[in-house]
C-alpha cells in the first residue's frame, strides 16, 4: 500500500505556544511555505477553513500557479455553497492545476460555529446533506448529459458541468468527523477518511465502523492520520521540546490569547482528555488536555526513528494517509522533508498492512 504525506498550509508563522492572530498576513512567508512542500516530498496540503478564517478556495487557486508538484486538500463546508457550482469551482483549480486538487468535506461539528455564517441546520442533518452534497457533486464530474435531482436538501434541473476533472475517476474526497453520523455516511462518500491520532486501539476501532458502513455500499476508503511531531536528536530532547511548548500555552491560556470559536470539545476529544497524558509508546496529549479538549493537539513524541517506528504501527492498521506538521512552519517541512517523510517510505515499501481489507472488498478494486 502506498502512501501520502500532506503538510498543513496556514497564512502566517506561529504556533500554539506562540499564536498569531487570524488577521495576520504574510505572503511571502506562505508563498515560502507552499513551495517548501512542493520541494521536500510532500504529497498534498491541506488548506484548511472554518467560520472567519480566509477562505480556502481562492487560496488553493493561488498555490496552484506557483507551485510544480505539490498538491493540495481544499477543506469546503457544504450548506453554503451550491453543489453544482462547487463541483465546477473544484474542476476549474484541477484542471489549471493538471490534476492536484482533492476536496475534505467539513460539515462541521460545532453548531454555533455554523451559525456565524447563517446556518442552522442541527448537526445530524447537517451530515445527511453533506452525504447528497458528496453525491451531487460525484455526478457533476461524470455526468455525460444534463440531468435533474430532487433530493432531501437539493433540488436541480438540468444540472451539469462541460468541464470534466483532469481524472476519469474524478476528484478524490476526503471526509472527517468521528460522530456516529459522520461514520455512518463515511462509509457511502469518503474515498479517505480522516482523522486526528488517537491511541492505535481507538483509531483502529473507528477505522473498522467506517470499513463496517463502507461494506454496505460495497466500498473501500483509505485512511488519513493528522498529527504533530514533536523530534529531537535524543528522545530527552524531544520531550524537553514538548514541556517548552506546553508552558508556553500554559502562559497563553493565562492572558487569554489561546482562543477557538469551537469551545465545546468533540465527544472524541473530551474522552481523550481523561486518559493520560502519555499513551502508547510516546503518543502525547499534553495540549489537548489543558485546553479542555478545544485544540485538538495530539503528537508524538522522539528521536525520528522512534517516531517512524510508531507511524509505522500506524500504516499497520491501515492508514495510507500522513498528515504530518510540527510546530515551527519556518523550518519543519525541510526538516521533516529530510528525516521523517524518506526514512517512513522506506519503511513501508513492500509492507502489507494486517487485517485491513476484507478479501470480498479487496476484490471490488474501490
């Protein structure tokens, strides 16, 4: 199984321990930054969106024209935009783009969040639409003719795209959340589903309620990690790093400058929260558990090679998809570029992952 390895895009510097404000710019630190992925064996970025954040489409536009090979994960929140006119935006930037551009379906867990931008739908029904939203789209990029939808939340006529995506089998579509809804319609929409590192018990649990929806519509997804890294030249190093970081956020949180309009941790979040603080090997929730669950900052912790061991447990249970950052944008991606992301394809060349198809789905080739 192969894998990919995707970086995080953000518009200016900082991290948690040293936040910069939403508001703040920086072009040419993030035309830096994008083209340090493009040149360090990146895969694919995501360009992430939420409530008053920049929005992510005319950000991944702009990537796209100064950058080679890299591509990019464009974050997009169903509800708000129609899903005619988004399968045709996303087919605009693959096409300029010769075929980079994948889509991670945000339905959004948080319902106040979702107001500011004029949506009330409760959250249940909220995955329900982004699940016929997934369907519409799908259709745009292969319909061959005009054709007309009614469904619970969309109704169309005469619907179609000339423009078809630079792929036959169209725009990869990434999904996340691990609500049981989001689980439920994982299994019919994700070609990957997405989730923040967890403990390998947990995640492989999720991992198997996804495959368990998925067999119903006679599909396979792929499985995507997101994490941090926290690594120094001796494992002392890299947890001294990680205690310098989460005093820094200590010191934040007491002058109130580590803010999130999600104040409500996820059900996942919260029950991480009572675990302890190190798991596993050197799975580390120190961020996450003194921000009540609200920045969901779970890394691990080591020397390169005792982190690429654990990633490689990881790709064990499934997961084909890195989501790989640490907490310094500057130099991260040429660091990791040069240590983690070489020495974990090496790894896993040639590695069958263990127990993580079914031989009746393996067969369908989805």
């Amino acid at each position: 199984m192969s894998i990919e390895i995707l970086g995080l895009f953000t518009h200016r510097p900082g991290a948690e321990h040293k936040p910069k404000p939403m508001s703040d710019f920086d072009l040419p630190f993030l035309t830096k930054l994008v083209q340090d992925y493009d040149k360090n064996g990146y895969d694919r970025m995501l360009v992430a969106n939420a409530a008053t954040w920049p929005d992510s489409i005319p950000f991944a536009a702009y990537i796209a024209g100064i950058t080679e090979r890299v591509g990019f994960m464009i974050a997009h929140r169903p509800g708000f935009v129609p899903p005619t006119m988004a399968a045709r935006m996303l087919t605009t930037i693959d096409r300029v783009s010769n075929g980079r551009c994948a889509v991670h379906i945000i339905t959004g867990a948080n319902d106040k969040e979702m107001e500011a931008d004029g949506d009330f739908t409760k959250k249940v029904d909220r995955y329900a639409r982004s699940a016929e939203y997934v369907d519409v789209l799908r259709k745009m990029w292969t319909s061959d003719k005009p054709f007309d939808h009614a469904g619970d939340f969309y109704k169309f006529n005469g619907a179609f795209s000339a423009l078809k995506p630079y792929r036959p089998e169209g725009i990869p579509v990434f999904w996340g959340g691990s609500s049981p809804e989001s689980l439920l319609h994982a299994g019919r929409c994700a070609d990957v589903y997405a989730m923040g590192i967890d403990t390998i018990a947990r995640t492989d649990a999720i991992f198997n309620k996804v495959r368990e929806h998925a067999a119903v519509h006679n599909r396979c997804p792929k499985f995507l990690l997101s994490l941090r890294l926290l690594i120094g030249d001796t494992e002392q190093a890299a947890w001294d790093k990680a205690a310098n970081i989460l005093e820094g956020v200590v010191a934040n949180l007491a002058v109130g400058q580590q803010t999130a309009i999600n104040t409500k941790p996820t059900e996942r979040y919260a029950e991480l929260c009572k675990l302890d603080e190190r798991l596993d090997n050197r799975l580390w929730t120190g961020i996450t558990k003194v921000t009540n669950g609200t920045k969901a900052v779970t890394c691990l912790v080591g020397t390169a090679e005792q982190v690429v061991d654990e990633l490689v447990r990881y790709y064990d249970i499934g997961v084909s998809h890195f989501l790989m950052t640490g907490f310094d944008y500057e130099n991260d991606p040429t660091e990791l570029g040069r240590t983690v992301i070489p020495m974990l394809r090496e790894r896993v060349k040639g590695r069958v992952p263990k127990d993580v198809i079914a031989p009746a789905l393996a067969a369908t080739g989805t």
